[in-house]
C-alpha cells in the first residue's frame, strides 16, 4: 500500500505543477485544492466530501488517505 501511495502521490503533485493558477485568488486552502481538484477533472459530488474527492483523485480510499494525513502529521 505504501509504495502504491507514493506514486499516486507523487503522481499527482507533478500534475498539480502544471495547472494553470486557481480562479479562486486568496481564499481558503479547501477552496484551492478543490479548484486543482476540478482542473485535473475530479468534480465534487454533490454529497461528496473534499477528503472523499481527494482520495478518489488519489486512486485510495478516504481511510487510507486518513491513515497518510495521520502519519504525515506524526512526524511534523
């Protein structure tokens, strides 16, 4: 899981380099990455959570993007 996790990972932060800058300016944080989200092509739901669209865009599932953001957090 965890070198599955990496290059997913990985993957994604090299995509998120090459979006055009947000349309949503100096807002929140949420709002910035559900902007990357939806230029990568992974639209919020309309009861989906940004976690649950994160981990979707991700190729995991939201409890092992929990599990990632617990370990990240741990060692900060």
């Amino acid at each position: 899981m965890q070198s599955k996790l990496k290059s997913r990972l990985a993957l994604l932060e090299k995509a998120m380099r090459r979006l055009p800058a947000p349309t949503v300016g100096d807002e929140s944080p949420a709002l910035l990455l559900a902007s990357r989200l939806a230029a990568m092509g992974f639209e919020r739901g309309p009861t989906e959570s940004l976690a649950e669209t994160t981990a979707r865009a991700m190729g995991i599932t939201v409890r092992e993007l929990r599990a990632k953001l617990w370990v990240l957090a741990g060692s900060a």
